[in-house]
C-alpha cells in the first residue's frame, strides 16, 4: 500500500468517526477524528502525521484503525 493509499484510508476512517492509533517502537499515539487535518502526503509520496510545527514519516509505524 502506499502513502496516499494509506492517508485515504485514514481519513476515511476518520471522517466515519473512527480513530486512528500510530506507535512507534517506544510511543503510541490516538488520534481523534477532530485530528483528521494531521495527516497528509508528503512530497516523495510517503505518509506523513504532523507532531508540532513538524512532520513524522509513518510509513515503518504500526498503524491501527479503532472504532469509537
């Protein structure tokens, strides 16, 4: 699947009102449909979730759709 395949799923997911969970090795994150705009494409393609002014490449995260 690639990045924008995978941003599509989200925001689906999210505009139905489901969250999204990212973890990395050390932290894990819920996002709230209200969160929806922090995802996006980035340039190369890749997945990305804004933290801060910044942009995080998801693509190696474990990413799981939560149902409210």
């Amino acid at each position: 699947m690639n990045g924008t395949e995978l941003i599509n799923k989200i925001t689906e997911h999210m505009s139905r009102g489901g969250s999204v969970q990212i973890s990395t090795y050390t932290k894990s994150t819920i996002y709230a449909p209200k969160y929806i705009n922090m995802f996006k494409v980035g340039a190369d393609g890749s997945p990305l979730v804004q933290r801060g002014k910044n942009w995080d490449d998801i693509r190696y995260c474990s990413i799981r759709l939560l149902n409210s």
